[in-house]
C-alpha cells in the first residue's frame, strides 16, 4: 500500500436549493472518479449536471480546466451519454441516477461540487459531493 497526501478544497455550500445530502468521492491523481447522482421518478426526462463552485455564469466554455462555478457537464434531456473535456456523464434512467466521471484527475479537482436537474423553475441540487483529490507517493 502506498502512502498518500491528501488534498482537500472546500468550497461553499452550492445551489439553488440547498442540497441536505453530502457524499464523498476520493480519486487518485492521474486517475478517474465516479459521482453517482441519485434522483426522484419525477426528474427522470430532466436535463442533469455537475456544477463546481457558487457561480454558474460563463458555462459555454469548452477548456478541459475544471473551474470554480462551472457547470462542468450537462445533460440534453433525451441524452443518455454526454461528453465535455475530462468529464462524462451517463444518465441511467432505468435506476433513476446519473454518473459523472472525471477523468484524468489533477490536484485542482478538488473542492464541492452539485449533482442537479433542471427544475421548471430553474435548476435544484440533489446532492452535494465533496471531492478529495490524493497523491500517490512513489
């Protein structure tokens, strides 16, 4: 087993609708990271995200740097798979949950992130993750 140096960024608590669930997810630099996003039946024809940070302004950038208030994935409606830089998301609708993987993680991918949907009155977070970012010593 290797030793590891953990790095954690915590951001402010996100969203539009303060979120009462947290998860956690730890990668490895270099590596690739799993958020599974659960949601209600309600939400199942919704467009999904991960955002970043407080901030949603500015999200038509298509730079594979992870920043602060980004959404940095977004789901059309109908999509099952969506694709943008490092982060993937899969909308597996049939179990009611979305995953998003960041690939290739770096130490800057640390920090609090929210699962959301499209709401009818705007968007509405359904999870809070933190995102812990170690490196392993060689």
């Amino acid at each position: 087993m290797h030793p590891t140096i953990p790095t954690l960024s915590i951001l402010s608590v996100l969203s539009c609708v303060a979120s009462d669930n947290i998860d956690t997810v730890t990668g490895y630099v270099g590596h690739t990271a799993d958020i599974k996003c659960p949601y209600g039946e309600a939400h199942k024809a919704k467009s999904k995200y991960l955002q970043k940070g407080l901030d949603t302004t500015d999200n038509s950038k298509s730079s594979n740097s992870i920043t602060s208030g980004s959404k940095l994935v977004e789901s059309v409606e109908d999509e099952e798979w969506t694709h943008r830089g490092r982060v993937s998301l899969q909308d597996q609708k049939n179990f009611n949950t979305f995953t998003v993987t960041i690939h290739n993680l770096t130490l800057q991918d640390a920090g609090v992130y929210a699962c959301g949907v499209q709401g009818m009155f705007g968007d509405i977070s359904i999870l809070t993750v933190i995102v812990k970012i170690a490196q392993r010593l060689a």
